[in-house]
C-alpha cells in the first residue's frame, strides 16, 4: 500500500494502473509535479495491467500509431538502464508471420508505413525466422516482417517504475482511495470526493481502465467505453524456450506468443468475444472475476499447431485474464471535453493501455499544454462521441468487433 499526502493538488489523476502511472510519469518529465494519482485498490496495477502479456509493438496501420509506440519504446529503453526501478523490457525484436497473399500485402503497407515514421523493419526469409525461433516451423509463412526494436516488458514492473521516478519528481501517490465525486463551479473542475475526504484540484485525468466511464458519469459525461474479456496462458517450461526470444505475431490466426522465463506465453483475439456494460458492475468494486476458459485455450492450441509440432503437448501453468476496454472506433480516447474545463481523458485504450502508456502520457500532455495540439491528438477528443449520436446496444457490438478483428486486415 502506498500511502502519500493526499492533501489538495494542482493535477488529480483517477487510476493506478500502467496508463495512469504512465500519465503521471509524463506530467512529471513536462515540469508539472504537483499532482496526485489516486488508486482504490491496495495496489498500484493490481487490476486489469496485471493481466496483461506486456508485447510491444510497433508495426502499426498508421504513422501516428507508430510514433505513439516508438516513444514508448524509447520511453522504456531509457527506464530499463534505470538501476534502481526497471521495468523488466528485454528488446528481443519481433516477428509478424503471413499465411496468406491478402496478409503480405498488408505487410508491404505496413512496411511503407514504418519507413515513414522512421522505424526499422526488413522482410526475411523463413529460414532467417527459423533461426530466431528453432522450435518452430515457418514453411507455412508467404511472409515474415521483422523489427529488430520491439520486444516484451513486465506490466506490474513498468507501473512501479513509473511510480518510482514520479514520487522522485515530486508527484504523489496514494492507494486505497476511492472517488465518489467530482466537484465543479462554472464549467470546470474544482476537487473531487473520496472515502478519505474532499481533495481540492484544478485538474481531473480520467485514466480509471474499466472504470473510465463510471468516472465520466460523475461530470455528466457519457462514453462508449466497453470493458472486453481477454485471455492468455502461460506454459510450464517447455524445450528451447528461453526469454530472450523475439515475440512473435501470426495475425492470419489471430494469435500472439513469446517466451515466458522457460515457458510459452499464448494468446489471442477470440472471434466470439465476451463484454460488458460498464454499468454492470459499480465503481469502487473490481470488475467481475473470469472463469478461466479452457475452450479458448484449446483454440489457442490448435492455432498454433502448424507453425509450432508440440503445442498439444504443453503444459498450462497459469492463465490470465483481465478486462482491458475498447471503443466502437477503435482509438484512444485523449484529452480536455468541452463540456467541462479541466477533465481529461486518458482511457479507451483498445489493449495498447501497457504497451502505449508513455506515448498516450505524452499525448495527454500535449493535449493539456500544447496551444495547438496535433491533429491527430486532437482526433482523439472524447468531443467525438458528443458530436455524434450513439446507442449503447449497437456501441458495445462495434467496441466487441474491435476485439474480434484485432488482427483483421487494415486493422
């Protein structure tokens, strides 16, 4: 438990997990420290980022997208040389693997797309990729993209590094508090209400993960915010596995995978999703728990299997799950609404929550600071969803089919 003043502050940020330590973390390199993250539970990263497989990747659809992740990246590099909090980031470099013609295609745009933004990518041949991962077989593969710079981090390290280097800055942290209410006064923020007593704030930053729209409901703020199961396994120690392995992406089966110490970390995008109404649950409580589903790990299996002989015979060790959240349009949601001064999003993350958290703190800064944001941080707006009519039936379908096409073409 972490138990710093929770006396007033300039800047409150709602949520301790690695998007809102991220936040707080990149407030605090922009020269603004007087702030005060605030988690109800007893830890920081005790929810949905302890869950996550901590991939990172850069290879994305969209210049923006990749710069995003490329700060992150050189974020993580920077807190890796850190001795005293390390965020566990091993730069093993990743595969992306083509079973199809349509695919390739994608990875020659993606490809052109990374050129853009600056980031390294080659093309090489199966035996090359079979060289980086000798268990597995790659004849089936029309394709293999290779980054040399991405790579895999521990998601409950990242959140106590960023929380180390913050409180070194100034910042303050405090878990074990809940957030009842926000208060304003003519249009803006004012403080907000916890079961510790009233804080006095300018600033609200709503990075709450699967409560993002239970906060956004205190200010009268409704969000197409859509909590989404997501499940991965880990295996018992298993022939050739060691962790400096690259991570590796087959999106034509919807499957991700990396080393886990001497075990086989496997996960994906299930193609019949499970998701909630935010209002199925309440704020202040976790969110509900998850059975682990065997079926989905046995889909993961036989996924695999064409690529990788002894997947039948793997041994589960731990299975994780958590309910990272999506939004019908499948971007961020970053920054000031006009409909009250002084509270700012930091939410919908669509999973990229752990592996994009330095470049959405660097986003919720410019968006905060910058007189002219760019455009693309200003497309990320949670106005958007003012300016449009949308209903909740049909919102949660399209953030579900978010999930479920993860790895979809263009996606």
């Amino acid at each position: 438990m972490i138990m710093d003043s929770i006396g007033d502050a300039a800047i409150v940020v709602i949520g301790g997990g690695g998007v809102g330590c991220g936040v707080v973390h990149s407030l605090c390199q922009a020269g603004k420290t007087d702030v005060l993250l605030l988690e109800k539970n007893e830890a920081l990263a005790s929810e949905t980022t302890s869950q996550a497989a901590g991939l990172v990747g850069q290879v994305r659809t969209s210049v923006d997208r990749v710069r995003l992740a490329m700060w992150s990246v050189k974020t993580f590099s920077e807190m890796e040389a850190d001795p005293e909090a390390k965020p566990g980031w091993r730069q093993v470099g990743s595969l992306r693997i083509a079973l199809t013609d349509e695919r390739v295609a994608e990875f020659e745009r993606m490809k052109l797309t990374a050129d853009e933004a600056g980031l390294k990518t080659a093309f090489i041949s199966a035996d090359e990729a079979r060289a980086k991962w000798p268990m597995f077989d790659f004849s089936p593969a029309k394709s293999v993209l290779w980054c040399p710079s991405d790579g895999y981090l521990q998601p409950n390290d990242l959140a106590m590094a960023y929380a180390h280097r913050a409180r070194l800055a100034g910042a303050r942290l405090a878990t074990g508090v809940t957030v009842e209410g926000i208060r304003t006064e003519y249009g803006r923020v004012v403080g907000v209400d916890t079961n510790r007593g009233a804080i006095a704030c300018d600033t609200v930053i709503n990075a709450a993960g699967a409560h993002a729209w239970h906060v956004a409901q205190m200010v009268c703020l409704d969000l197409p915010i859509f909590p989404v199961r997501h499940e991965y396994f880990v295996s018992v120690d298993a022939d050739g596995m060691n962790p400096d392995l690259p991570v590796m992406r087959v999106p034509d089966a919807s499957l991700y995978l990396r080393a886990e110490i001497n075990g086989l970390l496997l996960g994906g995008w299930e193609p019949e999703s499970l998701s909630l109404k935010p209002d199925d649950f309440k704020n202040g409580k976790k969110t509900p728990h998850i059975e682990e589903d065997w079926e989905v790990m046995g889909w993961f299996i036989e996924k695999i299997a064409p690529l990788y002989s002894r997947a039948a015979d793997l041994g589960v060790r731990s299975i994780f799950k958590g309910w990272p959240t999506f939004v019908p349009d499948g971007r961020f949601i970053v920054g000031e609404s006009r409909q009250l001064g002084g509270f700012v999003m930091a939410g919908g993350c669509n999973a990229h929550g752990v592996s994009g958290s330095a470049g959405i703190g660097r986003h919720v800064v410019e968006s905060m600071l910058e007189s002219e944001p760019s455009d693309y941080v200003r497309s990320l707006s949670p106005d958007r969803f003012l300016d449009t009519d949308w209903e909740a039936t049909e919102a949660q379908a399209s953030a579900k089919r978010i999930y479920e096409t993860y790895y979809g073409l263009g996606s």
